[in-house]
C-alpha cells in the first residue's frame, strides 16, 4: 500500500492527448478553447426539463435491467 504514495515532489498523474500542456498551449494559441459552444436557452421550463431527465434516466435503467 506504500507504493502508492509518491516521494517528495514526484509527480503521480500524467496527461496525454488533449489534457496534455502541449496541446492546452496549441489551442489557447489559436483561441479554439474560447469558441467552444455553449447550451442555448430554451423555452422550457425547470420541471418541463426535469420530467424529461427523468424519462431518460428510466428508459437507461429499464433498459439495463432486462439484459
């Protein structure tokens, strides 16, 4: 259980891909992390919404239930 514990200063967690520093710097450079979209306001409303998720998390656990 030891070994999990890092030594002083080690780093435990690596980031590859697109969590990588290289590639966060790439893209602050060409400022596509600032054109990323955003959910558009809808004409729902809160309980409307809410009804809706939670249709869907029964139809996911219905579904899972029968395999």
């Amino acid at each position: 259980l030891v070994t999990h514990i890092p030594n002083k200063g080690e780093q435990i967690v690596r980031y590859y891909g697109y969590y990588s520093n290289k590639s966060r710097g790439m893209r602050t450079k060409t400022d596509i992390d600032i054109k990323t979209p955003v959910p558009v306001d809808s004409d729902i409303t809160k309980k409307e919404l809410r009804r809706i998720w939670a249709r869907l998390i029964q139809k996911v656990y219905y579904t899972a239930t029968l395999r």
